[in-house]
C-alpha cells in the first residue's frame, strides 16, 4: 500500500514525458491530458480517502529506512493539498484549450503542466528537506517554462525578475539545509525535528530556522518579499496565472506551516511573534497593491499577499483553532484564487483588454459572468456562509483567545477592501449602460471549469460541517510533531 | 420557524421563471402572497399567554453554527414589520415598478433581503445573525444599484455597501470576542452569563464592536451618510428596506445586546450620545433638503437616533418608549416614503421647490400625507400614535437616574434639551414635506406631467399603513397590552405593564415640553425662508460626506502613490530590499537567541596551498566587481570555479572535482558564447548614497552568511547519518564509491528529479527558440 504515496508523483511525470512524444497531435494531447489528470484526480482521492481512514502512508523509497533514505510522507496535510491541487489543476486542463493559442499548447505546454504538478505534489508528500529543494527545483524549472512560454517581450522582461529571485532563494535554501546539516547532521526532517528538540533549539538554529523562513517566504510572496509576485503572475496566460497563483505561493507558504509546526517550534515566542507582525503587514500592503491598480488580472495578482498572511497569521498564533483556521484558508485560498484568475482571464478576453477604465456595462451581455465575479467577491473576501467565512472566523478565534487584537484589527479591515477590491471590479466594469456597438464573444467552454471550482468553494463554506473535522483532525496532528516523527521514524 | 425564514430565499429561485410571465401578470402580484402567508403565520403568537419559542437545526455544529431560531416579544414585533409592512411593499410595487423594467432582478433581491432580515431577527446564533446581516447588506447593495446604468445609483450602493460591511465585519469581530470569552454562540446563553462577560478585560472591545456594527447599519451619526445616497433606489425599496425594516436591524442588535451591557455606564453613555446627536444633527439636516426622499432619508435617520437613544437610556419607560416608536415609526414613515413615491410618479419630480398646491389634484394622497406628518410631528392629537411615543420619549429623557461618572450625569443634565430641540426640527421638516407638496401655489409649468390623482392600488398600502397610525392612535392599549410589552419585556429583563393615555394634564412636563416643540416649531415653520441662511454658516462646507470622498479618493490615490514607490520595477531595488530585510531579521534572531557561536577547536591546520587556492578563490570573486568587461568578468569567474574544483582534489573528492571542472568549462564556453552577442557592461551611475547602501548590504549579507556557516560548524552536536552511508555502501548498496551509491541508490529520487529539471530546462530553452522562428501553425 506504501507505493500509494508515490503514485501522485510519478503519474504527472510519466504523463509529461508522455504527452512530450507528440505535441503536435493536439486532439490527442488534450484528450490524454484530461484522462491523465482525471485518473490522478482519482488516485489522490484515494489516497486522502486511505490516509483520513487508515492513517499515514509512509514510503521509504528505495527501501532505505528512515532516516536514510528519502522519505514520502503521505499524512493527511499533504493529501489534503495534493487532493486540492488535483481539483484545480483539472479545472485548468479543461479551461486551457480555450484560452490558449494552438500553437503555445503544441510547444509542450501540458508537458511542462504536468510537471508543476509533479513538483508541487513532490513538494507536499516529501519528508526530506533537500528533496523538498529537489522538487522546489522541478516545480521552479517548469514554471520558468511555462511563464516564458510564447516568448513575448513584456514576459521574458516580468520573467527575468522571477527567475532570477527564485534562483536567489533556491540558492539561499540550499545554503540553510547545508547550516542545518551542519549542526544536526541529517536532512530527514522527523529526524532533524527529533534532534532540534533534544538540543532544544538552541544557539543557531532560530537563525538557520529564519533563513528557512525567508527561502519559503519569498515564494509564499510574504512581506517584503513578494516583489517578484504581482506582475510575473498577472502577464501570462489565466491558465498559468491560474497555477502560479493557486499553486506555487501555496508551497511556499506550506512548507512553513511544515518546518513550524514540526521542526522550530520551541522559541514560538520570538519566531511565530515576527510571523504575525509579517502577516499583518502582508494584508496591509497586499490589499493596498490591489487597490491600486486598474488592472483586473493584477488585482487578482495582488490578492494572494493578503491571503497568504492570512495563513501565516494562524502560524504566528499556533494555536488549535488558528492553525485548523490557517489550513482551511489555505484549501479556500487556493481554488478560489485558481477560479479568479481562470474568471478574470475570462472577464478579460471578454472585454478585450483588463483594464478597467475601458469597459462598464458587461453585464448586458455577460450576465452569467457577472453573478460569478459578484459571488467571487464575496467568497474571497470571507463573507458568511462561503468557505473564507469559515477559516476567518478560526482564525479570528484561535487570536482573540491567544488575546492577539491588532491584527484582528488589520483581518477584519483588509477583508473589507479586498471585497472593496473585487467589486470594484463588478461596479465598473459590468454594471453601466449598454453599448448596443459591442459584440460578445462566446465563453462558455471557459466558464465550466469557473462554476465548478466556485461551487466547490461555496460547498467548503455551506458543506463546512464535511469538511471542518478533518481540518481539525489535521491541526491536532500537527500540533504535536510526535505524531509525524513516530510514524516516520518507527513506524 | 426555518422554513419561514428560508421561503423568500427559496422562492427567489423561480422568480426569474415568473417573470418570463410580467406581461400577463406583474411579477409583485404573484410575490404579493409569500410574505402576506409569512404574517399570517406569526400573527397567530400575538395574545398574552405567548413564551419565547426555539426551533434548532444543525448546520456545522462542530463549530457552534447552528440554526438556533429563537422568537421572543422583539423578535415578533420584527418579523411582524418584516412580513407585514413586506406585503404591503410588493403590493404598491405592483403599481408603481412597470412591467419594461427588469422586474425578476428585483424581486429576487427583494425576497433575498425579506429572509435575511427575518434571518436577523429570528437567529439566537450570533455567526448565523452575522450571515443573515451581511446577506441584508448585500441586497441592499443590489436594490440600490438596480438602475445601475446611473452614476448616482452605483455611487449609493458602493457607499452603503462599504459602510454597511465595514460595521458587519466588525460585529462580526465583536461576536467573535463574546464567543471566546463566554464560550458560547448562542445570544440567550451569552445573556444568562452575562456577569463573566462584563467581568471580561477584553469587554469594552467588543461592546466597541458590536456598537459600530449596529451605528453603521442604523445610519447613526457619522455613518448616517450612506442613508440619503441609498435613496437611488426604486421608493419601494426605500420605504421598506432604509426606513422600515433594515436599517432597524441595528436597533434590533442593540436592543438584544442590552441584556447583556445594559448594567456598564459606558454603554449608556455611547449611546445615548450616538443616538441624540443622530436626533438632532439628522433632523436639523432634514429642513435643509430639496428632495423630498432625501427629507425622508434625515427624517428616518433622526428617528433612528431618537430609539436609539432610549435603548441608551435602558430605564423601563425608555425601553418601552423605543419598542413602541418602532412600530410607529414604520408605520407613519412606511406611508410617508410611498406618499413620496406616489407624487414622483404622478408628477415626475421629487424636488419640493418644483411642487407645491398638490392637494387639488391629488386630496387623498394629501390626505394620507396629512396623518403621517402630523404624526411624525408628535402634534398633540388622540389620533395619532406619533405623538404617543413622542410624549414617551420626553418622559423618559427625565427620569434618568444619576450615573456615577462626570459625563453621564453631565448628559443626564443635557438630554432633555437636545430632545426638544431635535423634536422642534423634527416638527419643522414634517409641516415643510406637507406644505410645501401639497400646500402652497401650484407651478405646472416646472412638472414633467400633469399632475393627477393615483391609481387605487397605489393608495392602498399606504392607506393600510395610515389606518394603523390612526388605530394604534386611538386605541394605544391595543398593541401595548400584550405585542409592545412583550417586545420590551425581551429587551429589559422583567415584564414591563405600562399604560399610555392620551391626556397627562397641563402640569405634565412632557406634555409641557410638546408644547414647546408645537410653539417654536410652528413659529420656525413660517419663518423658515428668513432663517434659511443659517445652513450656509453651519454646517456650511463642513460634511461628513465629504470625509468619506476624501478617503475613498485617497485610499485610491496612496495606494498607488505607495505601491509604484516600492514596485520600483527594478530588479536592484527588489533584491536590496530582499537582501536587507534578511540581515536585518536574521541578525535580530542570532542576537535574540544567542546564535552566535564561534568555535576553532575542531578545525584542522591549514595548509599553504590550501590557503593559496582560497585566496585566489576570494581575489577573483572580488575581482568581478571591477571588471569592465564581459569577457573579463566570465574568465574572472571562471578562475574561482577552478579554484573550488582544486578544493575538492586536495579533499581527495576527484570525481567532484572533474565534474565541476567539466561545469565550469563548459559555462564558460557557454558564456563567452552568448555574451558575444549581448551589449558590453555598462557603468552604473548611481549616486553615492545608493552605492555605499548596496555595499553595506552586500557586505552584510557575506557576513552573515559567513557567520551562521561558521556557528552552525560549531554546532554539530549530533552524529551525521553519512556514517550509515559509509558503513552500508558496499554491504547493502553493492557499490565501492560512496558518492555513486548515495546519487543512484539510496538518494535515487533526488537524482531522478534533477535530471528532470535537467529535461525541463532543455525542454524549455528549445521551446523559447523553436517558438520564435517556427512560423508554422497560428
């Protein structure tokens, strides 16, 4: 059964090697892509299935036991995410052959898709920390790929930037493994948790703990250094911007959940304190940066910080409620984001341009489009009964309880003008007059995977009850790492 | 009880399909029976041996989300006004929305807001009142964008809806706080543990919370500004939703919560000042309006003050006063905002300089506005519930009771006062609507039709409406025997019998004080022409308005003054900013923890030609910041390379070693390459400051890494598990070389995936060529 926590991995990567035989027979490519996608659907389905009923799967790969060899480690955090990022991925699989020219899906376009999805899986279910750079490196290389793809001007200019800081902070993430082996001398991380706990974290390991920090928040694009972020995520295709910003900021932002819950977390008191203050500061400017542009696919962009600090926030608090809030935003966050960018992009195509100063009254002709954005707003910015709602509302108790106040404060003020930001949006650009000289064009192919990411998000919010015992099932594992290194170092 | 609630919302799903039908029958017809079914359903609690029912049904009850509907005394005189004053609403729609408009839309939001608002009320929930709260909010926004396609329509529905979500977010961080310290969601159990919540440190917060929640929703003064730009919306929706119902949700809210924060001072003070200041700026403000629903708009918003400073005041006769004057309230001002909707529509404008001498064309729409105004007056007449409550309010502006700090006994002392003088405004708006529609010379020139009487059905509900002004007027005893004492006894704590007569005797002192508010207002009434001017000294150009312009505006304006600041664009920038932040948190850390660790004990001797290679390694590295050439800097490097694959042969690692020498070769064949083809260096013209900051942080950043390299060696505390490897190799790897074992074996994975990033780069580069020459495809 243990090969089950690989199997999320490897079929991505066999699919994109596959799919790289005949680009150019694109029926069958897209036809393989969905079937591929689909069946991996099903299998991380199963897997979240056996691992909530059965517990975690363990993998020791090549047979070399823990702590020596690579460890897979399928606990219920990782299938949850690899689950979610299957869900939205196969929501991109069925928007990209609408929203993509032919001839950028020939040039290997679901190859390079399919090995983000190998990278980012890989990155959930791995317990070794220089494989977990291993698959930030594969996840990195195909999206350097994928945001190049077409080659045009203004993204090989937003792409450098992003290329060349990631390679910053994969650079600085080897280095910090290399200190952490150092001092602890392994890198499976049960047992670097084990080891920094009978040291009791002292000496140099915070400082190592926060380069750590900082290699995963700069791709979690965290304040300040989410730089890089809006504009390399708003030029590309929806379908790319749709992965990039469902996706890879979520890595980043779950291998910080991971190394805190686990491995650093015996000076909460200094380092899970600096974690608020960014958090709060990540709303701040994340909703200011959504403010102020008229950019539709940049507002989306800018929305991620916010939501990202959101999740940290639940770090920094570490408590039971906060970290159940923490992960719930994180699922909420990433198929509403995947479904924002997919509808905006959408939006966009509609309109002919993303900027907002150039077209009002959509709604004539866009109905359908407008409810989902309104509804979007809403279910973004956390308002009752949709999913946000209810990681907020986690989170807002595990602080008051912890009697953390002021960045309840900022939550509750960012969440008003993200919803401000959204609607924006919904006011200018869909309600108006009717221009009778426009000439719709048909988006029905793209709005599918739209409504079926946004129904999932109002199911997490009305349908909380199905989900929320497993989030919190999820919390009360993580907040005590004895669970995760006994079952990778004796199980 | 769910059912109820939930009904509108369900039936808005066919609505749309009804309204394919609107030109065989009006849409509100059909809608008409949803919320009459509703209040005939809850008349049937009215009586005097009524208790406070609950119906609970679980939703996520592993978070204490539960549809736990509770209907007590105010409850049931809300969702009475809900569904009663709702059925009368779709009714004169019915006449006054034509068929050419988009009638599904609005009927949809109109039966989403009629469940949310019962939601509100009915919900013991605090996070379910919170979801039905911010549902009102959002239909709200939709019925005041519903003419959308004007400026003005889109400007009120955004402005109301910040302000309206601004104060639900925050009760909803109140109610989160009274969650966590009472460990309870539902309002009845929070109320009956009332004594650990005010014993609460964090109390006052979210009494804060709650209060703003509730100013914000009930238009109290600063927030009231949303209330008159809500006006875009069609007059059913302003006579139902923002005088009638919605805007009382805030009443509502605080009148369920004064079980609980009744007892702390600071809760009266708060308030009773929100609520008087709201009394008396709104109705100052009201004769200053050309509008006649923006005369209505202050008007209902100084009402709302006026409640809720009794709800301030807590003291029985005020709780009762206030339960009492919402009833009124809706019903005088329900009639009022259609008499306004009527004249729109028969006549075209609502700009009360252009009307005037109405009452020949249209007596019985005078008529109905004769009783409301007088009534929303408090002009002494038996027949008029208004000037009941008015007189309730007087009265119990004076038996406040000495509070223990300087300010309450301080607003003990005023309160009667600001009370007059907001009643006296209040008279003085409410003759002005009158007169100056249907008093007066009439000027047909300046109206859009000729005006004439309405139709029937359009008189209707305000008829209704109107007839209970005069019942309850009349027979006062009526309601207040069982319906308003229950309300008020849900309020106060303790049943609360209060008979309301008509005639109090002369020495009365609020009769006194109405007879003030009649002299002087009627006096400011004729004269109103010669005092006009007042409102270009006060409040002249001072407007909260324009508060919230200014910050809307600025809020646009700075974020972008402030992100195009630090979203320079500029890769050197992002990284100097990068760089230093991690200098500056990663030093805070060592410092904090004690990180530093410096240890030589365990090193080795240093040979000369080690020594040697590491300083040509560090003279090269430093050596690429002044070259000037490209082919310089690539040789530069090249050296250092060199330099670390020399490294790994004196440490006896010679396979490492070739393979960094086949990496740097190749690189450097690479480079030398493609630089051919790129621009020469160019020096960078910054100025100095920027350059010495780059060279600190630069320095900086080397240092750090030096240093937490050096104290992390000093730290190796554990033995490392390549000893395992060592020892395993040939046993179990079947191989003599280590490194080979380790890359293909027992960290297989790790190398499988770096030639897959291997493959992806390939794939990639020959993608980003391939792309730009292929001509082929589209």
């Amino acid at each position: 059964m243990s090969n089950l926590a690989v199997l999320p991995i490897i079929i991505p990567l066999i699919a994109g090697i596959i799919l790289a035989f005949f680009p150019k027979k694109l029926a069958l490519v897209r036809t393989l892509t969905k079937v591929f996608i689909i069946g991996n659907l099903a299998v991380a389905g199963f897997s979240a299935w056996h691992v909530f009923n059965h517990g975690s799967i363990i993998l020791e790969t090549g047979d070399w036991a823990a702590p020596y060899g690579i460890i897979i480690v399928a606990d219920q955090l990782s299938v949850l995410l690899v689950l979610t990022t299957n869900i939205m991925a196969a929501a991109c699989a069925f928007y990209a052959p609408y929203s993509l020219p032919d001839r950028k899906e020939r040039y290997y376009f679901y190859t390079f898709f399919f090995f983000l999805i190998t990278g980012v899986s890989g990155a959930f279910l791995t317990g070794d920390i220089f494989n977990l750079f291993v698959f930030f490196e594969v996840l990195l290389m195909a999206s350097y790929a994928l945001i190049v793809l077409g080659g045009d001007k203004v993204q090989l200019r937003e792409s450098v930037k992003y290329v060349f800081i990631n390679l910053f902070s994969s650079m600085l993430f080897v280095t910090a493994v290399g200190f952490l082996y150092g001092t602890v001398g392994t890198v499976n991380m049960a047992q670097i948790a084990q080891r920094v706990q009978e040291v009791d974290q002292q000496g140099i390991l915070t400082a190592i703990g926060i380069l750590l920090f900082f290699v995963f928040a700069v791709k979690a694009a965290l304040f300040p250094l989410y730089y890089w972020m809006p504009k390399s995520y708003a030029v590309p295709n929806p379908v790319i911007s749709a992965l990039f910003g469902a996706l890879l900021t979520k890595v980043g932002i779950y291998s910080i959940i991971r190394v805190f819950s686990l491995i650093f977390i015996h000076r909460i008191d200094l380092t899970h304190e600096v974690f608020i203050w960014i958090a709060g500061l990540s709303m701040i400017f994340g909703v200011i940066g959504a403010l102020s542009t008229n950019n539709i696919k940049l507002i989306i962009a800018y929305n991620i910080i916010p939501a990202i600090g959101f999740i940290l926030w639940g770090i920094g608090v570490f408590n039971q409620e906060a970290v159940s809030g923490a992960i719930y935003y994180l699922i909420h966050d990433m198929i509403i984001k995947a479904s924002l960018f997919l509808l905006v992009g959408t939006i966009a195509y509609a309109a002919g341009t993303s900027d907002l100063r150039k077209f009002s009254g959509l709604i004539h002709y866009y109905p359908f489009l407008g409810w989902l954005l309104f509804v979007s707003g809403f279910v973004l910015a956390g308002i009752p009964p949709f999913s946000g709602f209810i990681g907020k509302l986690l989170l807002l108790k595990g602080s008051l309880a912890d009697e953390k106040v002021a960045v309840v404060i900022i939550a509750l003020l960012s969440s008003l003008l993200i919803l401000y930001s959204i609607m924006k949006i919904f006011i200018r650009g869909f309600w108006g007059e009717k221009d009778d000289t426009f000439e719709p064009k048909p988006v029905k192919g793209r709005t599918a995977p739209v409504v079926a990411l946004l129904a999932l998000s109002v199911f997490l919010g009305i349908g909380a009850e199905f989900i929320y015992p497993s989030v919190e099932s999820i919390s009360r594992y993580l907040l005590d790492p004895a669970n995760y290194i006994n079952a990778v170092l004796e199980g | 009880m769910i059912f109820t609630v939930l009904i509108p919302l369900l039936l808005a799903c066919f609505v749309p399909f009804i309204s394919k039908f609107k030109h065989k029958i009006h849409t509100g017809t059909v809608i008409f029976f949803i919320p009459l079914a509703i209040f005939f359903y809850f008349i049937q609690f009215i009586g005097s041996g009524f208790e406070p029912i609950r119906h609970t049904y679980s939703w996520i009850p592993s978070l204490g989300i539960n549809f736990d509907f509770y209907l007590d005394g105010l409850s049931l005189l809300f969702v009475l006004l809900i569904s009663g004053i709702g059925a009368l609403v779709v009714l004169y729609s019915v006449y006054y929305l034509d068929r050419s408009e988009p009638l599904g839309h609005f009927y949809v939001y109109l039966l989403m807001f009629m469940s949310a608002m019962l939601g509100v009320v009915l919900s013991d929930n605090v996070f379910v009142l919170y979801t039905f709260w911010e549902l009102t909010s959002i239909s709200s926004f939709l019925l005041i964008g519903y003419w959308h396609f004007k400026e003005k329509s889109r400007y009120g529905a955004l402005k109301s809806m910040i302000i309206t979500i601004f104060g639900g977010l925050s009760m909803f961080g109140g109610f989160a706080l009274l969650s966590v310290i009472s460990g309870t969601t539902s309002i009845q159990t929070m109320i009956a543990n009332a004594d650990v919540i005010l014993d609460n440190p964090y109390m006052p917060l979210a009494l804060g919370f709650i209060l703003l929640g509730a100013f914000t929703k009930s238009a109290q003064f600063p927030f009231h500004i949303w209330l008159p730009d809500a006006m875009e919306a069609p007059t059913p929706v302003s006579a139902y939703l923002h005088s009638a119902t919605m805007v009382k949700a805030g009443l509502y809210l605080v009148a369920r919560f004064s079980m609980i924060f009744g007892s702390y001072e600071w809760f009266f003070i708060i308030v009773s000042i929100a609520g008087i200041v709201t009394l008396c700026w709104a109705s100052y403000m009201a004769v200053h309006q050309t509008d006649l629903k923006a005369i209505l708009a202050f008007s209902t918003i100084s009402q709302l003050g006026m409640i809720m400073a009794m709800l301030g005041f807590g003291t029985k006769a005020a709780v009762f006063a206030a339960v009492f004057h919402i009833l009124n309230h809706a019903t005088f001002k329900g009639s009022l905002f259609m008499v306004a909707g009527t004249v729109d529509h028969e006549t075209g404008t609502r700009d009360i300089r252009k009307l005037g001498g109405l009452l020949t064309f249209m007596p019985i729409t005078a008529t109905l506005a004769l009783f409301g105004t007088f009534s929303m007056a408090g002009i002494p007449l038996p027949f008029l519930n208004g000037f009941y409550s008015k007189e309730l309010f007087f009265e119990s502006t004076l038996d406040l009771e000495g509070g223990a700090s300087g300010i309450a006994g301080f607003l003990i002392d005023v309160i009667p006062y600001l009370a007059v003088f907001g009643s006296i405004f209040t008279f003085v708006y409410a003759l002005y609507f009158l007169f100056g529609t249907f008093g007066g010379k009439t000027q047909l020139d300046k109206l859009v039709k000729k005006p004439h009487e309405a139709p029937i059905g359009m008189l209707v509900s305000p008829g209704i409406l109107v007839l209970g002004v005069i019942l309850i007027g009349l027979f006062p005893s009526a309601v207040n025997g069982t319906f308003i004492a229950h309300a008020a006894e849900a309020v106060y704590g303790e049943p609360i019998t209060k008979d309301v007569h008509f005639w109090h005797g002369w020495d009365s002192p609020a009769f006194q004080m109405s007879l003030v508010v009649v002299g002087l207002g009627a006096l400011l009434v004729t004269t109103r022409r010669k005092w006009n001017g007042i409102y270009q000294v006060f409040p002249g150009k001072l407007s909260v308005n324009k508060v919230y312009d200014t910050i809307m505006g600025k809020l646009n304006a700075y974020s972008r003054t402030i992100t195009t600041f630090y979203m320079s664009g500029s890769l050197r920038n992002y990284m100097a900013i990068i760089l230093s932040t991690i200098l500056v948190v990663t030093v805070g850390f060592m410092l904090a923890t004690d990180g530093f660790t410096i240890d030589f004990g365990n090193l080795a001797p240093i040979t000369f030609i080690e020594l040697t290679v590491v300083l040509i390694i560090i003279a090269s590295a430093i050596g690429t910041i002044f070259a000037k050439k490209n082919l310089a800097v690539i040789l530069i490097v090249g050296v250092a390379g060199y330099g670390v694959s020399l490294l790994f042969l004196i440490y006896r690692a010679p396979d490492l070693a070739l393979t960094q020498l086949v990496v740097e070769t190749v690189s450097v064949a690479l480079f030398l390459l493609c630089f051919y083809h790129l621009p020469d260096l160019k020096r960078l013209h910054a100025p100095l400051s920027t350059r010495t900051t780059n060279l600190i942080i630069s320095v900086g950043f080397g240092a750090l890494m030096t240093l937490v390299g050096i104290s992390a060696h000093s730290s190796s505390w554990f033995e490392t598990i390549s000893d395992y490897f060592i020892e395993t190799s040939k046993p179990i790897g079947g191989g003599s070389n280590i490194v080979n074992v380790i890359l293909v074996d027992m960290r297989g994975l790790d190398t499988l995936f770096e030639i897959t990033v291997l493959g992806i780069a390939a794939l990639a580069i020959y993608t980003l060529i391939k792309f730009k020459t292929d001509k082929g495809g589209k």
